[in-house]
C-alpha cells in the first residue's frame, strides 16, 4: 500500500527485478534537456571546487530549499560535506565554457573560469557565466545509489540584471541556449 495525500491507496505488486541496461537509463534521462549549473564549495583552506550538474530542482517554498545530485566519486561531495555550504551556479547560453571545464576532472578548472568569492558567505560565484545564483546551507545528504542527493536551504540569490543569453541547456548530448 501506498499513500498519496492523506487517502490510502491500493498498488499491484512491481517486480523490482532490474532490466534497465545503465545505457538505457543514460540515454533516458539524455533525452530530455534540462538546466545547466555549476555547483561550487570551498574547503577548509579556502580552495575552491566544483562540478557541473544538470541534476538539480526547487524542493519547498517555505523553507527555500533545493537539490542537487552529486556523484558519489566527486571530489566536491566531501567538501560539500565538511563545509556544509555550495553555491548554485545557473548557466547561461554563453556559460558553455565553465560547463564543460567544470564537468572534467581536471583540477585546473578555476584557473580557467573567471570567479570571485561571494561576500557574504565566501563561496565561489561565476559572474561572467551564471545568469542567476543560490547560495545555500546544507540541510541534509541522503546516499542514492552511486549518487548523493545534497539537499540545501537557500540563504541568499543573485540575478544578473537586464536581458542577457537565455538559460544553458544540456539534452540529447547537446549544449543549447533557451530561446524566449
């Protein structure tokens, strides 16, 4: 049994073998575009991490909280962990750069994306590629199989004033910009 709402509701029984090749789950989820950004911590020394992500979503109003996926091999996970804050970096059309320097392992990648530390709460922010920032608290870290799901309050945002590239978009293994 299931519930939905408040009302009991009655579910056939799912035979919860896999059958779902990796591939075919990657290829999936691929085929629908979603938002692209950049997820962005410092550690204990003040060295700043980070990953692209296009796993993210709005979780509640009130509290202001949302998500982002992070695999569970990131370099970035534990800093996230241990310093218990990141920044949501949110991609516009012309933040392609950051978002395949930050979706390498390279460890070089903010030598090469311009960024500065937020002043209020340090966190490394991508002015010149993100179209609009959240900064956030981490609330709670949940292990989903070969990924963890970063939930965070957000604390303060940011948005880049007057028009500008619409969104960055990553589906069908494709970089595209929103189109308003």
């Amino acid at each position: 049994m299931s519930v939905i709402g408040t009302a009991p509701v009655e579910t056939a029984p799912v035979d919860t073998a896999p059958t779902v090749t990796p591939e075919a789950f990657r290829a999936l989820m691929g085929s629908h575009p979603g938002g692209v950004a950049v997820i962005t911590t410092t550690d204990a020394l003040g060295d700043p991490h980070g990953f692209t992500c296009t796993a993210w979503c709005s979780v509640s109003l009130d509290p202001p909280l949302l998500l982002v996926c992070a695999a569970n091999t990131s370099r970035t996970l534990p800093v996230i962990a241990e310093r218990g804050a990141f920044a949501v970096n949110l991609l516009h059309g012309a933040g392609r750069r950051a978002a395949e320097a930050f979706a390498g392992r390279a460890a070089e990648r903010f030598t090469t994306v311009p960024w500065q530390a937020s002043p209020e709460t340090g966190l490394p922010l991508l002015p010149e590629d993100a179209h609009t920032v959240a900064e956030c608290r981490v609330v709670r870290l949940d292990r989903a199989g070969d990924h963890t799901i970063v939930l965070g309050e957000v604390i303060r945002t940011d948005t880049a004033e007057g028009p500008g590239p619409g969104p960055l978009l990553y589906g069908m293994r494709r970089y595209a910009t929103w189109q308003a």
